[in-house]
C-alpha cells in the first residue's frame, strides 16, 4: 500500500516537474488528481482490514507534502476516499465465507454468496452506491440548510441523540435473547472505546492511530476466524438481479436517508444508517432481506461520502477521514471541486466494482480457505503494527475477543458501533 501511495506521489511529482503548478490548468489538474485518486481507490479498496479512514490517515500523512498544483492533490485525496469506499465491498464479500452449515449466522452479503447470488451482490451493491450518489447530491443542498440552522441544538443534545440511536439498534433485535445480547455488546464495545480511544499509540507509520486495528478487530477477525473452517466461496452463479426495481428503489432511497443522518453526526457508521433503514422498509424474506441490506447499506456509505461534503461546508465540521485529511493539509474542500470530483470518482469506482469483483470471486473460489484466512489475518497483525505499534496488535486482538460476543450470542454486528457511540454519550 505504501508503495501506492508513493507511486502516486511520483506522477505527481512528475507532472509539477513538467510543468510548474502555476502552469498547469485547473480543469486538467483535477483530472489528473481524480485519475490518480481512482487508481489510489482501487487498489487500496482491495485491502482486506483496511478501512476507508485508516487510508485517509495514510494519505494525511503525504497530503500536505505531495508535489504538484493543490486542487489535483485535492482531488486525488477525494477520489481515493471515494472509490474505496465501492471496492471494499470486494473482500468484504469474498473473504470469510463460512461452511454452509452455517449459512443462517452469516452476514447477509455471505448468505448471498453461498447461495451462489454473489455476482448479484456485487452488482446490487454498485446499483446501489450509484444510484446514491445521484440522488444524495440535489437532496443534500436543502437538507444542508435546514441543519444549519438546526444543529446548535443537535450539537448541545448530542448525547441524547446518540442515546436514541443505540435505542432504536436494539429495537430492531427480533427476540428477548438477541435483546439481551445486544446490551452485553453495546456494554463491552463502549468499555473498549473508553480504555483505548484516549491513548496515544504510535507505530512505524508517520500517521496512524488506533481505529484500524479497533475496527478491524471488531469486525474482521471475528468474521474471518468464524470461517476458517469454512469451503471457501462456492462455484458462482449468473449476474442477474432477482428482486424487483420497486424493491431496488425502496433499498435505495432507504440507505440515502440514512446517510443523510449519518453524514451530520459523528460517531455513527453507515452500517448502522443501513440496519436502520432496513427498520422501516417492509416485511421481506431472508434472501430478499439479504438482497436489501446490501443495496442499502451501500447506499447508505455512499450518501454518507455525499452529504459529509455538505455538512464540511454549511457546519464546518468534517466527518469522513477524507476531509480530515484536506482540512489538516490546508487543501482545496470547496463544494465546487468537491462535489464533481466526488461524482465522478464514485461513477468510476461502480463501474469497477463488477469488473474487479467477479474477478476476485473466480480467484478466491481456487484457494484454499484455511490458508487464506490465516495469510488475512496475518496483514491485519501487520497493518495493526504499523499504524499502532505493539498496542495497536494488543487491540486488535482483544477487538477480535469482543467482536465475536454477536457470533457466540446471535444479535447483530452492527452494535460494535458502540465503540465510538458510546463513548461520546458518556462524555
């Protein structure tokens, strides 16, 4: 990965040698910035355990020093962030397939992949993020302006707000006992987010932090060793979508409204927007409902990408890494650079997402599934060390301890979020 980073920094290094950035156009910087950061994306998308912030951290760490004019590194960082944020589904959907027999238990994304819908997933999952993005952009301009003069009050009762999210998560439990499990979860990630989130850890990167290996050991390892015993992904089979345009719209227009709220607050996760769209959307069956959360939670990350630009520009406050990134490094972060760029590269990254995807199901489907989750496991161990030394290892494994009280208990993942949440509402 840092070989990427560095290569991308070296053709924009290139550029500004050939012509100042004082020369260059800004029309053709920003391409330029946005086909470096789609490259950037791809690539780092792929990384299993690498979570979208955790690359903006990296790319923080060469923003302010990347050569070449600031709107194409701008852009670049944008697109990067962007892009990412559609590949990831990749191994999220083809690393840590469980045995069969335990099918029922699996994430709704795997419960379509050993079902062989994982090409469908795929293209649901595009389908999605797409459609998000162009929906998310014109709705986020008058909700934009409603916030603004809300959020004084939202900012004060933020803690309540909070309260009620964690409230309606574990409304959405179906029995007493995944209830009951929820708290324990709820409980547990708070606990962890209060021990480790105030600590300084430190690593070999010259930018990192204890949220990659936190987030990785809530929700990868668990998810990975579940599966080691697992066949792997099973033979695959066609791309078409077995569920109906109504539905599609529902899912989509679901998730976007949940990263509409996502995207103003801080401490919540678009799986926890997707979980509570979901809530609202009608009875289905489990592969419909699979179907659903994987076109609404990728819409809800995607509108989540949109409406943070928003919230940056009319709150001055900025929720994705991405933008933390920007603001720490004195970039560009107007809406008019923003906004295109980020359309554009999410364009890009849906169109890649079912190219790339069927791909890596056909190369996963050939390895062998022990190995593999040993070999994932063990770039988590790494990435964890490089972005928070020993500490980092040490959180990453009692993450992975914590992240399987949902496995063990049968509630949802989704109340690991707690991890951040919780702590905000007791401070």
């Amino acid at each position: 990965m840092l070989l990427i980073v560095g290569a991308a920094v070296a053709l924009l290094d290139r550029v500004a040698t050939l012509a100042p950035p004082a020369a260059v156009d800004p029309t053709t910087a920003t391409l330029l910035g946005v086909a470096v950061g789609v490259l950037l994306g791809t690539c780092s998308g792929l990384v299993p355990g690498l979570h979208a912030n955790a690359f903006a951290l990296l790319l923080a760490g060469v923003a302010s020093d990347a050569p070449g004019p600031p709107v194409a590194v701008a852009a670049a960082v944008l697109a990067a962030s962007t892009v990412h944020t559609f590949l990831d589904v990749v191994p999220a959907l083809t690393l840590g397939v469980p045995d069969a027999a335990l099918a029922p238990g699996a994430l709704p994304a795997h419960e379509l992949v050993l079902g062989g819908r994982g090409r469908e997933a795929l293209r649901l999952s595009a389908l999605g993020s797409g459609a998000a993005l162009c929906l998310a952009v014109p709705v986020a301009v008058p909700l934009t302006d409603v916030l603004v003069e809300a959020y004084p009050v939202v900012r004060d009762h933020l803690w309540l707000v909070l309260a009620g999210v964690v409230v309606a998560l574990v409304w959405t439990e179906p029995s007493r006992r995944a209830t009951l499990a929820a708290c324990v979860t709820i409980a547990a990630a708070t606990g962890l987010g209060l021990a480790v989130l105030d600590r300084s850890f430190g690593g070999p990167l010259p930018v990192g932090g204890v949220l990659a290996p936190l987030l990785a050991g809530l929700f990868g390892v668990p998810v990975l060793l579940a599966a080691r015993r697992g066949a792997g992904v099973p033979p695959q089979g066609d791309a078409a979508l077995a569920t109906s345009p109504g539905s599609v719209a529902r899912s989509v227009a679901a998730g976007t409204g949940g990263g509409a709220f996502v995207g103003y607050l801080p401490g919540v996760s678009a799986g926890v927007a997707g979980t509570l769209a979901l809530a609202v959307l009608p009875g289905r069956d489990p592969d419909e409902s699979a179907r659903a959360y994987v076109t609404a939670t990728s819409a809800a990350t995607t509108a989540t990408t949109v409406f943070a630009l928003f919230a940056l520009a009319g709150l001055g406050t900025p929720r994705t890494g991405a933008l933390v990134a920007l603001t720490e490094a004195e970039l560009p972060t107007g809406l008019g650079l923003a906004v295109p760029v980020t359309v554009a590269a999410g364009l890009c990254g849906a169109a890649l997402v079912p190219v790339v995807g069927d791909r890596a199901l056909a190369v996963v489907g050939r390895l062998d599934q022990r190995r593999l989750v040993t070999a994932v496991c063990a770039l988590l161990v790494v990435l964890s060390w490089a972005f928070a030394g020993v500490g980092g290892v040490v959180v990453l494994t009692v993450g992975g301890v914590v992240g399987h009280i949902p496995v063990r208990f049968g509630c949802r993942r989704v109340h690991l979020m707690c991890v951040l949440m919780g702590p905000l509402i007791l401070g």
